[in-house]
C-alpha cells in the first residue's frame, strides 16, 4: 500500500513538473550588442567559417561523385547549386548584420 502511494506521489509530482514546465515562458533573449571592432573581427571569423563550410561541402561532393558508381554528376551540380545559393544567402544576410553599439 506504501508503494502504491509513493507511486502516485511521484506520478503526481511529475505531472505538475511537466504542466509547470511547459506553460513557464522562456526569458527574453539579451539584446546582443559589440563595439565596432568586435563586430568586424567577429564578422570577419563568420565570413572564415561560412568560405570553410563551402570548401568542405565541395570536397565532400566531389568525394562522393568518385565513389558513386553510377557516375551521377548531375547529382553533384545539383548538391553544389544549392551549395552556392546558400553560401551567397549567408554573405549577403552576414554583410547586413549589423548589432547595435552598447550602451555605455
């Protein structure tokens, strides 16, 4: 009888965790500001990342076209055309960017 009231604490306990837990907002982010010379010093590490990505995902295509022995390149012009939209959405959403001074 003892298990069986410890069983439905726990149950009960987990419920109430569960509903607390997903009616609680989250808190709102923190406004994201830098001084100028981080902002270009840290766009210029994304800009890095972003033409490193790119040379690693057409290495990695053009591994794959090796090993495919169905010999698709189509397939790779595909993977590399959607590559490149990508990689010229990412600059051009990263030259934009722009977080605010803060406040001092």
């Amino acid at each position: 009888m003892i298990t069986v009231g410890v069983i439905v604490v726990l149950l009960a306990a987990a419920i109430g965790y569960a509903a607390t837990a997903q009616t609680a907002a989250p808190p709102p982010p923190r406004e994201l500001c830098m001084d100028a010379d981080t902002r270009d010093k840290a766009r210029a590490l994304m800009f890095e990342g972003i033409n490193e990505a790119l040379t690693r995902h057409t290495a990695n295509l053009f591994d794959n076209l090796m090993k495919d022995r169905g010999h698709d390149p189509d397939r790779m012009t595909r993977g590399m055309y959607t590559s490149l939209a990508l990689y010229a959405r990412s600059r051009e959403n990263l030259l934009k960017w722009s977080p605010p001074a803060c406040k001092e």
